[in-house]
C-alpha cells in the first residue's frame, strides 16, 4: 500500500515536504504525531491524526504516538487566541494512561514486528534538562527572525490580539522541534505528520534536524476538518464528542455520526474508516440513487462506532435508537441504563412525581391529565387512551384508569409515557 496514495484519495494530505514520497517508497520508516494530554481521554478532532497513523502502520511503516507531557505543561499557540491552563505531572501522568488505552484500539503496540507502535512521552526526556542547556544546544540553532516567521506566531502578535504572547508559548516551537530531533537520533523518526496547523512547528523540527546533525527529516500535514454548514467540526451543543463512554455515551457517539451531513458524510467515510476506495464509491452510488436512506451516514456510523467502542456497543446504539425512532419493545426499553435513556430521550419534557404517591398506585389518568399536564383534561386522554393511543414504557395502556406504581420505574426512578406516535414524557420519581 503506497501510504500517500492511500491519503491522497482520502482527501487528507493538506500539505507535504518535497521528498516524502520517496522517503516512504524506498524503505519502512517511522513517523510520529503529537498528542495533547489535556485530558484522560482522545476526542474526535484527534481522530484524524490517529487515523493517519492507523493507515500508516498498514502500508507497512513504524508509527509513534507522542504523548506531550512536556508541550501540554505549556501549550500550543496555534490557531488559539489565549493561553492555555498549565496541567501538573499527576494529571498528565493520568491522562496519558487513559489515551494509551485508547490508542490500541488503532494501532498494534504488542504484536513484536518490526513496525509495531511506538508510545512515548516527551516529558521524559525534558524533565531533567536544564534551561541553560537547552538554550544552549537547541536555542542557537533558530533564529528568533524564523520563530516570529510562523503563523501560530504573527496571529498572537498581530493587531487583534489582546493577550499577546509569553515567552513560554513563544517557545513551543522549540520544544516540538526538539522532540522530532531527539526521535529523529533515538527512534530515527524521519517524519512528522499532524493537522495543517502544525505546519510551522513541524518544520521547525526539519529545520533543527538540518542544522545540528546535518539530517533529512520530512512533513506532512492533513486540513483541518470542517462542516460543511461552516460549523466547528466534533462540537455539539453539549461540548466535544469523546471517545472514553464517560464523557460521551456509545449511543450519542453513534449519533453525532449517524446525523452528519450528505456533503460531510462522503468527506468523514473517507477520513475516519478503513474502507477502501471501491467500497466507499459504492457506498457513495447509493447515497447518491436513494439519499432518503442515508447509506453513508449509517455504515460511517457503524465503522466508527465499532473501532471506538465495540460490536455490542454498536448494535445496543442501534436498539436504542428504535426506542425513540422505531416500534422498539418495553424490553429494549428496560435494558437502558440511566446515561443512555436520558441521551434517548434529551429534550425530551420532563415531569416529577412523588414515589410516595406512586408507591401506593396511581389511576394513569390522574398522573397524566392531574399530577402532570401532559393532558390538558381527564376527558382527553380518557379518549385517547380508548383508542389506543397511549403507552407506558412502550406498552399500550390497557385502561385509562389502569393503576401506575412503582413497579413501572425504570431503573427505580423514570416512567416513560408516549401520546399517539411522537410525543414522548419522561416521568421522574422523586
């Protein structure tokens, strides 16, 4: 598999170093991307990056995931307006341990080949190097005039910039640049990838490497990933989409992707899966012959779900969307748990009622039309639920005075109650 070929049909490479390709083609080389632990766990704007590792590992190269202990300690100016919080060694510690994890999921770490992944931290090779060494050996190598060159740089210190820039985000570039010369003589990295925005400080690296031990080192960045609606792309209203389920739930994961655009569902099938070329355009035909059943988004969905979380966790997302969606049963109901039933039904209206009452039985058409003003009279839902029209935990109710209790609590605390196909109430007992 011809690496850049591969990300060149799947519209990742943004911008490339002369030279690349060849590098590539001639022997098995290993590159790195550096990843942020400003948290215990990846969100999917990180997913690009991991993704062109995965694809780099298949085409037969060695791929080394950098965790920046030393860098997050700092943070990255790029494309930010303000500087970032500074995190303690037992957090990054921490955190680096729950991106680990989920990185295996990606890349094979322990197989004993030759191009198995690589995981490092680059605090462990800054933490006892002195300031005075370091301006020594590394900082006279850049000149401040190619450092202020850098967009990263210009935009922090142009007219729209309030804050300005500390001389401890000014030496980022430096750090990074260190971290792809140290690779580059202990791993013997020759390539460094990330987004498009990292260009500056990637090939600040080339530039150490160049100068200080006369190395060829090369670049290669992806765009960044938009919506196409000019939305920020992994953002919801709630906040980022998380890969670790505490953060994120499997079912609203499967969501966020089940819901993308047309436009963005070609773009993200491409990016975010394995699939190869033949399958996506097929997959695309169909979109494109019947776009009412949503191919690309579904199988997108699928794929993603699966290679974050599992199988099962894919297939319960499925049968927790036909609760809300489709003619699921009170068992697929019953089987939720908390998380995932208040994701289903988010936004949906809510109404407390007392368990006290409700331990001694109330008539459903009391709790409905008096305890809560889902009906605005007895009369009509009496009428309503006559037809048929009413359920309770996706079960029809027999009678419009059948007796509600604390048997009917999902998960000792919620009833669901529906009118007519669409119309859903979350019943909270408190």
């Amino acid at each position: 598999m011809n690496f850049v070929e591969e990300l060149r049909w799947r519209g990742m490479i943004h911008d490339m170093m002369p030279g690349t390709e060849e590098q590539l083609q001639k022997e098995m080389t290993s590159a790195y991307v550096g990843i942020d632990p400003t948290a215990d766990s990846l969100h999917i704007g990180h997913l690009v990056s991991v993704m062109m590792l995965k694809h780099f590992q298949r085409a037969g190269h060695r791929p080394i995931a950098l965790i920046g202990g030393a860098t997050g300690m700092i943070g990255d100016p790029s494309m930010k307006s303000q500087e970032r919080n500074l995190l303690d060694e037992a957090t990054l510690r921490k955190n680096q341990e729950g991106l680990k994890a989920q990185l295996s999921k990606f890349l094979d770490f322990d197989s004993g080949k030759a191009n198995a992944a690589v995981l490092v931290n680059n605090y462990d090779w800054m933490k006892d190097y002195t300031f005075l060494h370091f301006i020594r050996d590394i900082g006279k190598h850049i000149t401040v005039n190619y450092m202020m060159s850098k967009d990263s740089v210009k935009k922090r210190l142009g007219a729209e910039a309030s804050a300005g820039m500390s001389f401890t985000e000014f030496s980022y570039q430096l750090l990074q640049g260190y971290d792809y010369l140290f690779l580059f003589e202990q791993y013997g990295c020759r390539l460094q990838m990330g987004g498009s925005d990292q260009w500056g400080n990637i090939t600040t690296g080339t530039e150490l490497i160049r100068k200080k031990v006369n190395g060829e080192a090369f670049a290669l960045t992806c765009p960044l990933i938009t919506k196409a609606d000019g939305g920020k792309f992994g953002k919801t209203e709630s906040g980022n989409v998380w890969l670790d389920r505490r953060y994120t739930s499997p079912y609203k994961f499967y969501q966020f992707w089940l819901n993308v655009s047309d436009i963005d569902a070609e773009k993200y099938i491409k990016i975010f899966t394995a699939l190869d070329r033949k399958e996506i355009e097929a997959l695309i035909g169909e979109q494109q012959a019947a776009p009412h059943l949503r191919p690309l988004q579904k199988r997108l969905a699928k794929e993603v779900t699966i290679l974050v979380h599992s199988q099962e966790d894919y297939d319960f997302a499925v049968e927790a969307s036909q609760i809300l969606f489709g003619n699921s049963t009170s068992e697929s109901l019953k089987k939720l748990d908390e998380v995932t039933l208040l994701d289903v039904f988010a936004g949906v209206p809510q109404y407390e009622i007392s368990k006290k009452e409700l331990a001694e039985g109330i008539k459903a058409v009391d709790l409905l039309a008096e305890k809560t003003s889902i009906f605005p009279s007895k009369g009509e839902m009496r009428k309503m639920a006559q037809s048929g029209g009413i359920s309770i935990n996706k079960e029809k109710l027999p009678n419009f005075d059948t007796l509600i209790d604390n048997s009917y609590l999902l998960g000792n605390k919620y009833i669901l109650a529906q009118k007519g196909k669409k119309n859903y109430f979350l019943l909270v007992g408190r």
